[in-house]
C-alpha cells in the first residue's frame, strides 16, 4: 500500500534537494566521523516498523549528510553532476521494476537498450557491432577480457582455463586496476597483465607495446588481449588508438578501448580525435554515468563484431526463462548476468531530452571548463601545474612559501576542503610528487564555479600558513 502523505512528501524533499545543488552557500558535504554518524544515526533495524516522523527524520539525515555529488564544488570524482531527465528515467524505471533478460518480462526497455547500442556503436564505428549494458566499466573490462580469452581459447567455456597457453594481456603502466581484477576472474591471473611504459604525459608509448609483444612471442607465450586507455584517471590521458590497432593487427591480439572515463569524448565534433582509430578496435568500454552525467550505474560494452557476445555463454537456451516466443531475441542470451537492471532507460530519456547537438555541446563544455582550469593554474603564481592537461582533468598542487614539505601540506590542504565541506578535489601521485587531481565531469559547470573552487583553496591554504 502505497502511503500517499509519505510519496508527496518525498517528491517535495527531491525538489528541495536538487534546488539545492545550486546554492553556493550550500556545503558539498557535512563531514562527520564514522562514530559521530553513528551517534547522529539510529542505524540498527527494531522489531517495529518506523513511525511517518520517524521515517522522514531518516530521509532528512540521510539527505543532510551525504555527499551532494550534483554540486558544483563536487570536483573529486569521475563522475558528478545532476542530470535531471535522466534521474526522471531512473524513478520510472524503479516503479515500473522490471528485468532485462528477456523480452517479454522487459518488451519497452528491450527495444530501448537495442537503439541505445545501435546508437553507440554509429559513434564508434562500430558497422555489425553490438553491446550489452553492465554494471560498471571494471565489468565491461572484465567481459572484454572473457571475449578475448574465448576467441583464442572457445572451449575453455565448457573445460576451463588451461594454463599451459600462458595467456598474457598488456594494458598502460596507469591503466585502470580493473584489468588485473579481470585477469583473476578469468583464471589467468593478474601477474599476467603485462604494464607498458607510458611517455610523461601518461599516454602508452606504440614501440614499448610492440617491444613487449615481441619478447612475449619469444618467450613462447600468447598475447591475446590489449587494452587501450581513454582516458587515464589521473591525467586523462589518451592512448593512440590508431598506433596500436596497427601493432595487435599484426599479432593478431584483441584491442580493447577501456573509455570507462573518457570515452563520452566521442560525441564531440572537436575533441573526437583523441579517440582516433577506435572503429578498428574490438570492444570499447563507455560509462555514460561519467561525462554523460547519467545516474550511477549506466555503463555499456560495445563489440565491433555481432556473434562476439552470444559466443561467451554457456547455455542459452535455458527452457525456463528463454521461451523464443517473441519476434525479438531476448538480450538476456548474451549477458554474464542473468537478473539485470534497466538502465538504458535513464540513457534513452537523457539523449532524447537534450537530442545529439545537446550531448555535444555538453561535452564541448567540460573540456572547455578544463582548460580554463588549467589556465587559472598557470596564472597563479603559488599554483604549479605538474603535467600538461591532456583533457578533463587537472593535475597541480599548491606551492607556498618557505622550507615546507609540498606533499604533506597538499594533502592537507586537499583534506581541509573536504572536511569543511567547501569544496572536494581528489589527489593522486605523479612519480613520488603528490597531485592535486580537478576533474570536470559535471558539464553543468561553469567559470564562476571554477573561479569559487581556487578562492576556496587559496583561502584554506592561506589560513593554514598563518596557523603554522
């Protein structure tokens, strides 16, 4: 039974919160410890079920002390930022909750999640491609990874791993961690993910990936997967594509586009080059929940060929779930994951809301956000800028006066801004220097965010040389 007082209200505190992601008053966090939220929360589950004051008094705690990613100070991670018809999608996908293994229990959001990957895979180049949609890039890594291993190795479906084939994958020395997470799934193990070196700027260097190839064949072992980064989490760096492409043609490995950050970059008319040559790839990796601001999780693996997933499933003709009574195949018989949620929907309302021209223009945005951040850091003469920008993110730190140690104080820099709730950006490590990492995600922000972001640092900074 629905309690109507309770859904009003509801819907009221939503539109109150999201109004709120505006307010630049308004802190990106109440920082509190682990034991001060235990004191604040009543978290263990009664007996009783909650009275309505009760249940509200949760909704508002809840609310007040989360971390509000759809500020504009929220600059800490890949993703932020509210996108409000694709939140509209997320809540009618949760009411009308379905699954999507199967057309007939899923008949709107099948058609649905099939043009979203038609759409896709037309950005791609993709010409007899598909897709599937999973739960987060490590996992369309993670697939990419089983499809590779099961195009040099197809009956290891039914008999397993046989490590006798010394299988090994090469991904970027700054590659996501998810490929060696994959690696240990699959029964390959992680030791067999091979780091190529990078140039300064973060990008995989062509002739160290055929180096590493070359010497791999030597030593009689079997390269079957290459994962091409777009873009780095820390610089954002992309590598080339196109390069590479040519090298696995020529060892006949796998090329995996890993765009799990970056590669929303691809619907932009000016910034598309850096994906270049990714229709010559074999599977491409795409989190709209990033630079597409969709709710977490929407992520999609795209397969340059049509058999490519159907080919990873053991059994698909499971009598007691996959009927074949409908006219369209039902997507459930290509997917690792049996119960799926819908989340084409919220994608599908988002790129209808803003249409193509919307999408790239919200695109074009962010990395104009990120040069005009990148700018303010050259300007600035107690600001250092530690590599060049390579696309939505930032590297730099704080450099003041005097004999002080720059990574302990930026550390403490960067924890003083969370913890005050003012402003969030996240740090990372280039070498043994310590950076701080501004991405733009959020397509929403503007100059003025940007400029309230460094007058939040260069005040906490300032405050913390007068204390010492």
């Amino acid at each position: 039974m629905v309690n109507k007082d309770l859904l009003k209200y509801s819907f009221e505190r939503v539109e109150k919160y999201i109004d709120s992601n505006n307010d630049d008053s308004s802190p990106v966090v109440k920082f509190r410890t682990s034991a001060e939220l235990s004191e604040i929360f009543n978290f263990p589950v009664a007996e009783e079920g909650a009275s309505y004051s009760e249940f509200t008094d949760y909704i508002e705690q809840y609310l007040e002390y989360s971390v509000r990613t759809g500020n504009k100070q929220f600059l800490n991670q890949l993703y932020s930022g509210f996108n409000f018809p694709a939140f509209l999608g997320e809540v009618f996908t949760v009411a009308a909750n379905t699954s999507m293994y199967t057309y007939e229990v899923a008949p709107v959001a099948t058609m649905i999640e099939k043009e979203m990957i038609n759409l896709m895979n037309s950005y791609a180049g993709y010409k007899s491609g598909d897709g599937i949609f999973v739960t987060g890039g490590s996992n369309a890594n993670l697939v990419a990874m089983l499809s590779a291993r099961n195009r040099v190795f197809p009956e290891g479906r039914f008999e397993g791993y046989d490590n006798n084939l010394q299988l090994k994958a090469f991904v970027n020395e700054q590659a996501h961690y998810s490929f060696e997470t994959a690696a240990n799934v699959l029964g390959v193990g992680s030791k067999n993910v091979i780091k190529v070196k990078a140039d300064k700027n973060g990008k995989l260097i062509p002739s160290e990936l055929e180096k590493a190839l070359s010497e791999s064949v030597a030593r009689g072992e079997r390269p079957f997967f290459v994962a091409a980064t777009c873009a780095t989490t820390l610089a954002g760096a992309y590598d080339p594509i196109d390069e590479m492409a040519e090298i696995c043609r020529k060892y006949h490995v796998w090329l995996h586009a890993d765009g799990s950050f970056g590669g929303s970059v691809i619907l932009s008319d000016k910034h598309r080059h850096l994906m270049k040559g990714i229709e010559m790839t074999d599977s491409f990796a795409w989190n709209p929940h990033k630079l597409m601001n969709i709710p977490l999780i929407c992520s999609v693996l795209l397969v340059n060929r049509k058999e490519t997933l159907y080919r990873n499933i053991t059994d698909i003709n499971t009598d007691y779930i996959f009927h074949d009574i409908d006219e369209v195949e039902d997507l459930g018989k290509k997917s690792i994951q049996c119960g799926r949620r819908v989340d084409a929907v919220k994608l599908w309302f988002a790129w209808k809301y803003y249409g193509k021209k919307g999408y790239r223009e919200r695109i074009d945005n962010s990395m104009a956000m990120a040069k005009y951040a990148e700018d303010v850091v050259k300007r600035d003469p107690n600001l250092e800028l530690l590599i060049d920008r390579q696309s939505f993110t930032v590297c730099f730190r704080y450099v003041p006066s005097g004999d002080i140690d720059l990574n302990t104080f930026n550390l403490e820099l960067r924890e003083n801004m969370r913890k005050s709730g003012r402003s969030i950006v996240n740090y990372g490590y280039i070498g043994k220097t310590l950076a701080l990492r501004l991405v733009i995600a959020n397509s929403g922000v503007e100059e003025s965010d940007i400029d309230l972001f460094f007058n939040h640092l260069s005040a906490t900074a300032s405050d913390m040389i007068n204390n010492r």
